[in-house]
C-alpha cells in the first residue's frame, strides 16, 4: 500500500509541533513534543503519579475479556518505503472535559471517541495494532486498504473503565502505552489485572518507560533501568511480548542531540524492542528504514469531527452516507 504523501496543513490541529534537526536526514528523525502528562515545567526527568495523576473514582466494574474480532491476514511483499499510515495520539477518555484547560486539551470524551470510531469505519478505515505494522513491513501480513493505529498513553484507569467498552462495542484493537511503575501504585490508573484482561481481548500494550522519565537527559544506568523493568514487568503480567515504546514526552527526539537519540536507540534494539513512537510531529508518513522514530497525530479534546478528518485527510464527515 502505497499513498501519496501531502504537505497541506493540518486543518485546524489543536496542536501543532514540527521540528526539524539538522543532521537527522540519514537517521529520518523528526521530533514532536508530547507536552502531556509526563513533562512538569522546569523538572521534564521525573513525574510522579500525583503530579501527573487526577482526582478518579476506582474502577469497580469487571468487564469480559471478549476478543477483538480480526480476519485471517494474508503475506504481502515486504514495506521498504515510506507509507502513510495515520497513528493517532490519545491521553484519556472521559464522559466530560475537566474544568482545567490543560487536562482538557489531553482528553476526549467518550462521545467524541464514539463518532471518531464510527467516522474511521465509515470511512473504511481498519484499526490495527503496531504488531501489525511490522508484520507488514517485514512481509509476514499485508495491511488493510486503510489501516490506522489507535494509540493511547500513560495507562489511565479510564483506558479500562470508558475506553475498553467502547472498543468491545466496536470491535476495534488499539495500543496502549503503559507506565509500569504507576501501575499498582496509586493514582487514577490501570491494575495489572486490568491489562490482563485487555491484552487478552486483543488491546496491544505497549511500554512508557517506568515513571515516564526524560530519556534524553536522563543518564545510561536510568535509560536501561527504565526501557528493560517496564519491558520485563508488562510481559510478566501479559505473558506476551511487548514490542514497542512510547517516548515519555517524546524525547530524546524533542530537544535531544542526534547523538544521544542514536544512543537511547541503541538501546531499545539491545534490549529488544522492534521499534518505538514519537510524540508528533503530526505526520502520516511512517519509514520503515527509521522503525524507532515513527510519527503519531495528535487528537485534541475539544476538536470537532472535521479538524479530525483534516488531521488524517480523511473524506468529509458530510460526504459519507454511514447510519
């Protein structure tokens, strides 16, 4: 699958970062800035839950782990140019926008979700993992017509109470980039138990690192601790391998020197991962040849359906024909 790729600004993007660092042509790294709920001014290397966290009911609720229905992938030729495949960015999901600007810019409401997912159907698109991706890239599957990868990050105890119903209705996967070392750790987040539950429902988990520290600045000893514990401790409690990373606040790639994005990316191969996301810069272009510097689009809280469909040049809501 093969499209073509457009410069045109992004229609009304609550968020827009692009930068550009000289030197990063031969690695194809382009940098975004997360600026979610990893980052606090002044101290970017260390959040903790209570920083980042706000005031959550507990999840009490225990859903069933009803599997993502998916079709039988067939092989394809192996991916070795760029393609345009949107990644979309979430933070959380909630009934209503919080009263504060800043976590309301960080979260969608259940009913936007809603009409993004029914829009993305309508439209043919196909919600796929990052696994998948891979497996394409590398020939073992092929890729839908219109695939797109729903990522969410941090592991907000929402992602099992609003989001995982949504998906189940839907039958829709998506990825979830998990911060190990809040889990279990008090706060508004996800239980081990509750990623049990939606890894084996099909909802890819990803890792953030372990308390979502600045990779960049942060020394080798942190940078290992942080890709290799998170790694170990997610598959320990999935019983799967977990793959990909989720820069916290996007860096090195943010405002890291090229050297040390090569570093950390060094050391995500070493430990093993396949490959990891940027926090931006709101591009649809996806290279295989730089699988540990892959774009993701923001979606803002607030936005309508057509800054939506803009931000992933998707067909006007008002052209289709969908119930």
């Amino acid at each position: 699958m093969q499209l073509t790729n457009n410069a045109r600004a992004f229609i009304g993007a609550a968020v827009l970062v692009v930068v550009f660092s000289v030197g990063l042509v031969q690695f194809g790294i382009i940098g975004g800035d997360e600026s979610g709920k990893g980052t606090l001014a002044g101290n970017p290397s260390s959040v903790t839950p209570a920083a980042l966290g706000q005031s959550q009911t507990p999840v009490t609720s225990s859903m069933s782990a009803t599997p993502v229905p998916t079709a039988a992938p067939s092989a394809g030729p192996p991916i070795t140019a760029p393609i345009e495949v949107p990644i979309l960015m979430y933070h959380q999901v909630l009934p209503e926008l919080p009263a504060d600007e800043f976590d309301a810019v960080l979260t969608v409401t259940t009913a936007a979700l809603e009409e993004q997912i029914s829009y993305l159907t309508c439209a043919g698109y196909t919600p796929v993992t990052m696994g998948r991706l891979f497996a394409a890239f590398e020939g073992r599957e092929a890729l839908p017509e219109k695939p797109v990868i729903l990522t969410f990050d941090d592991g907000w105890s929402d992602h099992y109470t609003y989001l995982f119903p949504i998906l189940q209705a839907h039958g829709v996967t998506a990825s979830l980039a998990i911060v190990s070392g809040f889990v279990e750790a008090g706060g508004p987040y996800v239980t081990w138990a509750q990623i049990k539950l939606m890894s084996d429902a099909g909802i890819e988990m990803m890792s953030h690192s372990v308390s979502h520290v600045d990779l960049g600045t942060s020394d080798d000893a942190t940078v290992l601790d942080q890709i290799t514990t998170s790694k170990a401790d997610i598959e320990a409690h999935t019983g799967k391998t977990v793959d990909f990373l989720v820069y916290p606040s996007g860096e090195p790639f943010r405002s890291g020197s090229v050297e040390r994005q090569r570093q950390v990316v060094q050391m995500l191969s070493d430990a093993g991962y396949r490959g990891a996301l940027l926090a931006g810069p709101n591009s649809l272009t996806q290279d295989p040849s730089t699988p540990f510097a892959l774009n993701r689009v923001r979606v803002s809280g607030g936005e309508d359906l057509y800054t939506f469909a803009g931000s992933i040049f998707g067909p006007d809501p008002d052209s289709l024909s969908c119930p």
